[in-house]
C-alpha cells in the first residue's frame, strides 16, 4: 500500500517569504524575511490587530494567488506523486479551495487530495487521512501533529520556527533534504515489513 503524506501548504509548498512583499506594499514597510522571526505578523505591522485580520481576509485570494513555489517543490512533489499519496492539508478557509486548486495547476503540482480546514488544527484531519508523515513549517503544529498523530514530522526551517524541537520532528533546510530523509524512512520501513531472511538477502 502506498504511504500517503500529509502537507501543508503555505510556507511550506509556497515559498515561505510570500507573504512579506504583500505586507511591505500594503503597509509601507521594509520587512525582511530574516527578521520576521514570529509565525504571528501582527507585531511586524504598524497597524491595529484587527485592521491587519480584515486586510488578511479581504487579501487572500490575491496573496494565495501570487505565492512563488518554495524552491524545489515542484521537482520533489511531481518524483514523489508516483510512490505516494499528497493530501494537502491546509489552514486556509474552504471558500479558497478554487484558488487553491487553480494555483496548483499552474504550477504543474499533482495532488490526490486538498483539504482546506480553516483553522490551525490538523491533527484531526492528519488522523482521519491515516497520514504516514507530515510535512510542516509552523513549529506548533508540527510537534502536536508529531505527538498526537504518533507519526514523524518534517519540519522546513525558517526563522519563524526557530524552537527546539522534540525526536520525531525533522528540520530540513528545504525540498532536496525532505526527499533524502524520506528516502532513508522508506527504507527502513521496508526492512521493517521484511522478514530476517528477507533482509539477508535485500542486504546482499
Ligand atoms: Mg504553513
């Protein structure tokens, strides 16, 4: 049976800086990427919290719309869609599926599922998908999905998550590094289904 992967989207198949040039122009500022060192934006802009959440809002579909890849995405996806399944579990609301999915297409990314939850909390979704691993970039939720789904987590490395990080959830600077860890997982859960016979063999 294939493992099936789950995998946020924004941050980690959208390249992680996206946001900041949508912010800069909106606002009138020079935000770095390096220096946002906080998942949460609302403390980088000069505007109150919920003069910031309605610009997010009323933002999104063109901010979604204009994400870059995160660098080697593609390749690794497109290698990957053959061995597994990609369920791309995401925070975005449901009412941007159609933005989603169109974004996905011209980028020439396949996927076998898009769930749009809405909120932060995808241990749920993670559980009843039976994801064998999950692909992250916000900190907290890659520990709980590690810790309540019993499942290892990859984590992409940015400055916004920069905490320690428990065993089972795996910092990798970007999609090249993803591929090599699954690759050496995969080999290890296969050793696991063999039996000692087996492995002497597959051993050589
Ligand atoms: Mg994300």
């Amino acid at each position: 049976m294939k493992k099936r992967f789950g995998i946020d989207i924004d941050g980690t198949v959208t390249c992680p800086a996206s946001m900041i040039p949508f912010i800069n122009q909106a606002f009138e500022l020079n935000l770095t990427y390096e220096e946002v060192n906080e998942y949460d934006l609302t403390p980088f802009v000069n505007v109150p919290e919920d003069v910031f959440a309605k610009w997010f809002l009323e933002n999104e579909p063109l901010i979604y719309k204009g994400s870059p890849l995160a660098a080697g995405a593609k390749k690794v996806l497109n290698r990957w869609k053959q061995q597994f399944e990609l369920f791309f579990i995401s925070a975005r609301g449901p009412q941007l599926l159609e933005v989603t999915e169109k974004w996905f297409q011209r980028h020439e990314v396949t996927y076998d599922h898009i769930e749009l939850i809405g909120s932060h909390d995808k241990i749920d979704a993670a559980k009843r998908h039976h994801v064998d691993l999950f692909f992250e970039d916000k900190h907290d939720n890659a520990v709980m999905i590690h810790e309540s789904c019993n499942i290892p987590v990859i984590l992409f490395n940015t400055p916004y998550n920069q905490d320690p990080l428990p065993d089972g959830v795996i910092r990798v600077n970007n999609w090249d590094e993803a591929d090599s860890w699954v690759q050496q997982w995969l080999k290890k859960q296969m050793a696991l289904k063999r039996t000692p016979k087996e492995n002497q063999l597959a051993r050589g």
